[in-house]
C-alpha cells in the first residue's frame, strides 16, 4: 500500500527512537530522478504543493517531512485521510503538538517559505481505511497563505478527469522504491487511465480493490513514473486543475501497478475548502 511510511513504522519504531526518520537510508536522493522517473520542479511554479512535518514524531533530517497536501484556500489544506491515522502519528492529529504545514520551500531543509501550524484537522467521515475509499482529510491553517497558492479544483465533469489527460504528481518521497528519499520537491508526469484499466489492475484481493466513485489512477503503461511512500496526500493535477491526491498502490512504478488517487470531484468537502 503506498502509505506514508506507516508499513515501515509499524516494524521500526520499537526499534528506532522516533527522533530519527526511520525510512532515511543512508543512499542520497539521485538529483535526476524523482517521486518515481520524473524531475525537479521549482516550488514557485507550483506553490500550491506543500508539506507535512512533525520533527518531534519523525525527526529533523528532512525538517520532519511525512507526507504531501495541496493548498485549496488560503487558510486550507488537502491530505490524505490516512496520512493522519495514528498508525502514521503515533496520537490524533490535534495532539500533535508540532504538526506543521511545509509551503513556499522546494527544498524541505531550504531556506524561505512558511511552516505554518495546523489549527484543525477534518477527517473525511467515510473514510475506510480497510478500502481507502474516501481518502481525504483537510487541515486548517493557523496563517492564511496568498491567493496564488490556491490551485482551482476539478468539479465532477472537467475534461481534465478524461482517460488519456496527462497529469503531473508531485512530492518529496521515495525517488527509486526502496527508501530513497528526496530533499526536494520532484514531479512525474503520468497519464490519466479509464476506470475499467484501474478496475483490471485492481479487482480486489491482496493489492486492493478499485473503486471508481472516489477514485482515480494514473500512470505511465511502461512503468517507470509513479508516486511513492511519502508523497501520500500530494496531489495530481491536470490542465492546471487538482484532480487527486497521492493515495494507494502495489509498488511504486511498475507497469501493471498503477498509482490510485482520491478522485476529488468524488468525495464531499466541507464549506470553505472549494
């Protein structure tokens, strides 16, 4: 399942102390590969791309970087839902007193930007972990950012939802599959894929079950570009639009595997994150 680290927390932190990141290998991030085949992406041409940070739970090493979230409103967030389940965490969100919203900083250890704590945090209520049907939870920020850090969302309907789009996944995670982390902001570019080729990927079983009502995946048909453990809850857009975030996956960036996304247009969102 492409969680955020919580496959590899679960087994290490009764042996690590959790101010270390537990999935930092010793192996540097490649410069020229990313969340799986893509590239470097400057934050100021997506500000809208930020991340999620607790040192306390996951250590310093890369400014306590978890997983990804997309700014909606100036004072809203996007995540994974099951970015913030206490598998990940360890407590609920809103005792973690460090949780913090990463924005304006291509490099998680860089200078510039804002970390910004996290005031609120909403778990969609149909939200099934067993399924990660409903995999969205909204953060409320304790300082509003520009209006230019606000991506428009896709609404049910948008061309941008058509089989064959491309779309662009970005995040901070895993670069190669095997706990390579990036420092940077990466990007991948992928192709949106019809739901009966998601359904044939996932029909159910030990890889998971898609479901196409509050779903989407995307890929590349020869592998290779993929997101990763830590880019859960970053988000996919298309034609300038957000149409998913970083959700589930057997593997990273294998050709029959693809990435599955919340398909945004297909959960219900609470008043003042549209």
């Amino acid at each position: 399942m492409r969680r955020p680290i919580a496959g590899i927390v679960a087994g290490l932190l009764g042996m690590l102390s959790v101010a270390a990141w537990p999935l930092a290998s010793g192996a540097r991030a490649s410069t020229d590969s990313v969340i799986i085949g893509g590239q470097p992406v400057l934050i100021d041409d997506s500000p809208w791309v930020v991340a999620l940070s607790s040192r306390d739970r996951f250590g310093g090493m890369r400014a306590g970087q978890f997983c990804g979230g997309v700014v909606v409103a100036p004072d809203k967030v996007l995540t994974a839902a099951h970015c913030l389940g206490r598998d990940v965490l360890g407590t609920p969100p809103g005792e973690l007193g460090d949780l913090r919203v990463i924005a304006g900083r291509s490099a998680l250890v860089g200078m510039g930007g804002q970390e910004i704590r996290v005031t609120s945090a909403w778990t969609n209520p149909s939200y099934d972990p067993a399924t990660n049907r409903g995999d969205l939870a909204v953060l409320t920020l304790a300082t509003r950012l520009p209006a230019d850090h606000v991506i428009k969302i896709a609404p049910k309907g948008d061309r941008a939802y058509t089989a064959g789009t491309s779309a662009s996944v970005y995040g901070w995670g895993d670069t190669t599959g095997i706990g390579t982390y990036a420092t940077s902001l990466r990007a991948a570019t992928v192709g949106v894929l019809a739901d009966a080729a998601c359904e044939r990927a996932y029909p159910g079983g030990a890889d998971g079950t898609y479901e196409a009502a509050t779903m989407l995946c995307a890929g590349d048909p020869r592998g290779g570009r993929d997101a990763c453990q830590g880019d859960s809850g970053g988000p996919l857009v298309a034609r300038g639009k957000l149409i998913g975030l970083v959700s589930w996956g057997s593997g990273c960036g294998q050709a029959e595997s693809p990435g599955v996304y919340t398909r945004i247009s297909g959960v219900l969102l609470p008043v003042g994150t549209r």
